[in-house]
C-alpha cells in the first residue's frame, strides 16, 4: 500500500520541517479558502440583486417569479454541492497533514467525490426547475415508464395512447 500524501517533517531522525509541502499545503490552503469566500461573497450579491430587482419591478408575471424563485433555489443548491464534495474534503485533507494525523482514506474520498461532482451537480436543476422537470417526465413517458418520483408527480393511472398497452413499467424512487 502507498500514500501518495504531504509530508510535513522530513524523514527521521531529523525533525526538520519540509518546507516544500508546507508551501504546497498553504498554497492549496489559499485556493481553497479564496474560492470559498469568492462563493459566498457572489452569493450574497445575489441573492441581494434578485431582491432589489423582484421588489422593484412590478410588471413580472407569477409564472416569471416562479421560474426565478425556481432558478434561485437551484443555484443555491449548486453552490452548496461544490462546497460539500470539494471543499470540505480538500480542507479535511490538508488540516490532518498538517498535524500529520492523514489517512490513505482521505486521498480515496477526494479522488470519490471530485469525480461524481459533475453528476450530481446539474441534477438541482433537472429535479428543481419545473420546465426541465417536466421534459424529463415526457420523455420518461415516451420510453413506458409511467411514474418517476419528482416533487409534485402526480402518476397517471391510465396508460398513454401511444404506449403499447401491455408494457406497463413502473419506476419508484
């Protein structure tokens, strides 16, 4: 087994610090704190943009100020993902090296979920925005399935014309 991994201490009996991870863990360290703060500092702007503009505007339609509440709720979902499956996970590593307390498990859950971020990071969208959600359900119903699990489903009890009526599958989540 190899732990491909920050050494903060060069290797014994010398006690002397390795400066070149140190640099290398402040580096990573800065990136990731810049990128946080950049996160939130946008967010926040947002979020206060949107609410200065919906409150002035008074000639939005409900169905324009559903689909932005929509949009909203889905980009703060999607910046939450990136925070949860990158930030975290980078952070916990570089902490425990610097009290040289890591685990190979550390490497392994960074690798696990920097690579299934881009799966699950458009599936705010496709689940919260109803137009999107929408076209999902059609096409699931092209393909036979008469029931996906979405918020706000209501399952059809009758099959769709189109449908070979013998093929019923049923899909719940």
């Amino acid at each position: 087994m190899v732990l491909y991994g920050f050494t903060v201490y060069m290797v014994p009996p010398s006690r002397e610090i390795n400066w070149t991870s140190m640099t290398g863990m402040g580096v990573t360290g800065g990136i990731v704190t810049f990128s946080l703060i950049t996160t939130i500092y946008f967010a926040v702007k947002t979020y206060k943009a949107i609410q200065r503009y919906s409150s002035i505007s008074t000639n939005l339609s409900s169905l324009s100020k559903a689909l932005q509440t929509q949009f909203f709720y889905s980009l703060v979902i999607q910046t939450i993902t990136p925070v949860i499956l990158i930030h975290i996970p980078s952070t916990l590593l570089v902490v425990n090296a610097c009290f040289s307390t890591g685990a190979e498990v550390y490497g392994k859950l960074i690798a696990t979920t920097v690579s299934i971020f881009p799966v699950v990071d458009p599936l705010p969208s496709m689940i919260i925005i109803k137009p999107y959600r929408q076209a999902i359900r059609s096409e699931f119903l092209v393909l036979g399935v008469h029931y996906v699990a979405f918020p706000g489903y209501i399952p059809f009890t009758k099959p769709v014309s189109s449908i070979n009526q013998n093929s019923h599958m049923f899909v719940s989540g």
